[in-house]
C-alpha cells in the first residue's frame, strides 16, 4: 500500500510538471493586435476542419497565407528570448512553424490564443521550454528531430531515399558575428556549440537533387521539406511546405526573392537545379 501511495504522490507530481511547462505567460508572448486578428479569423475559417489530416491543414493554412509580406529576423526582440507571434511577417521558418501550431491548434479542438501559443511554443522550443536563446531550434534537422521526439512530424528521408548525410554542422559557432546574440553574449557560443556537438552524434541523411525525380512519387502534399546546402557548415538554407500541381511537386515557401509567401511556379526538382547552394532535401511528415 506504502509503493502505490508513493508511485501515486510521483505520478501526481510529474503530471504537475508536465502540465507546467505547458503554460506560457502571455504577458511576456511578443505580439500585436492585428496578429490576434489574423489567428482569429483563421479559427474561423478553419473551425470545422477539426478531423483533417496535419498534412492538409498545412496545404490549406500555408495556402491562407500566400502573398503575407517575407520578413527576416521578426524572432530577434531584445536581449531576453520571448515567445514571438507575428502572423503579419514570415521568413521560411517561421512560416512553417505557424502552420504547423496552426494546425494543431485547430485539432485540438480549443481555438483559443492561449492553446495557439502554447503549440508554437512548443514546436519552436527544445522540449517546449523558453530557457534562453539556445533553447530555440535553430538548426532545422535539430528542429525535425526534436518535434520527431513530440510526435509532431516523422522524418521520412531515410525511407524514401536513404543516402547519408555526413556533414558536420558548426555555422554559428563558427560564424558568431552573423548572429547578433552570439555576438553580444559570446558565452553563448560554446552552449551553441555544443548544440552542434549533439546534432553531428546523430546520423542523418537527405535525398540528393538527382534522385528527386525517381522519388518524387513519394512525396506527399503537405511535407514540410528542407533544402540541404553546400554551404560549410550549415545543414539546411531553407524551408517549406511541398504541394502537388499537375501531378509535379513544387514548393509553398516563405520566398526572400519574392519578398512573400508564394507556391513556386517552377517544379521542386527545377528549384534545386537552378540554385547554386541547394544539394537536395529532408523530409518531415507531420502527424
């Protein structure tokens, strides 16, 4: 009676943890009236969508916000990491990101700003937890490996095309002057790198740009894909929501040369071709 007293007192507690990690203290979430706007009209677009696929709501969601303004930087508030909402500006990452809170949010059933921001919070966050500026996922397979972790996405690289990926990922201990936290705060960049440590202890791999074509079949609308690059020491350059057009897949992204979130007009196989950087990708499925 004294073990199951004790294994009930423990379970309690560690419900009581969970449950506060969970909570986000939305006086300290970065946000603007007309970003409350948008995650409202949304719910109200999307409010009997509950039962869809993660996969067709990020069609759908990234679809919503075709033409929104491409905006870099929009996460760098001031000294203290925040939570930042802004559903008015997106880069590639971010655009992503809010489709894939979006998304969960609607499943979820409770279309609330809180239950929004605890789902971002959660998808950009190492365990869901704001501890600092190393606690965001700043590398995109650190990303899909973490929210693998969460039961949010699936990385399905390997199945459809398992070719290694043996790159070691250092860019921002390297290059600390290109972040402006790593450079005003250079203690940081040893936590950051041993960030890196752990992500160059997984084994990854990615489905080269001349492969693409005889696995492009096994894409699938609403993949969420990352642009694998040449560039030394950094993982993936970019990212975005794959869409079937014409029975081709082409790209839903967060565009810099556009200056907005558009559906290329080219294939995803074109893409990769015609850059200079782009090697190939890695695929997360959401779940």
């Amino acid at each position: 009676m004294r073990f199951l007293s004790i294994l009930c007192v423990f379970f309690l507690l560690n419900g009581c943890v969970q449950k506060k990690d969970k909570n986000v203290d939305l006086s300290k979430v970065v946000v603007e009236e007309q970003d409350k706007e948008i995650q409202k009209q949304i719910f109200e677009l999307f409010a009997d969508q509950q039962g869809d696929a993660t996969s067709l709501l990020m069609v759908k969601l990234g679809t919503y916000f075709m033409s929104t303004p491409y905006v870099g930087h929009t996460l760098e508030q001031g000294e203290e990491e925040q939570l930042v909402v802004n559903l008015r500006e997106l880069d590639c990452t971010t655009f992503v990101e809010n489709c894939l809170a979006l998304a969960k949010t609607i499943q979820s059933g409770e279309l609330s700003f809180e239950q929004f921001v605890r789902e971002l919070k959660n998808v950009r966050y190492r365990n869901g937890i704001i501890d600092g500026y190393t606690s965001r996922l700043h590398y995109t397979s650190d990303w899909i490996f973490e929210n693998q972790q969460k039961r949010l996405v699936k990385n399905v690289t390997k199945e459809i095309a398992p070719t290694p990926y043996p790159k070691e990922i250092n860019f921002m201990s390297t290059h600390p002057d290109s972040y402006n936290q790593l450079k005003e705060n250079p203690q940081l960049v040893d936590v950051i790198a041993q960030k890196e440590k752990d992500i160059n202890s997984r084994q990854h791999f990615f489905i080269p740009e001349q492969k693409l074509a005889e696995v492009e079949n096994l894409l699938m609308d609403g993949d969420i894909v990352g642009i694998t690059t040449s560039i030394q020491g950094l993982d993936i350059s970019h990212v975005g929501i794959l869409v079937r057009k014409a029975g081709r897949i082409h790209l839903l992204h967060a565009s810099s040369l556009a200056k907005k979130v558009v559906l290329s007009d080219e294939t995803l196989e074109e893409y990769l071709l015609n850059s200079k950087s782009a090697t190939g990708i890695v695929v997360a499925r959401p779940l």
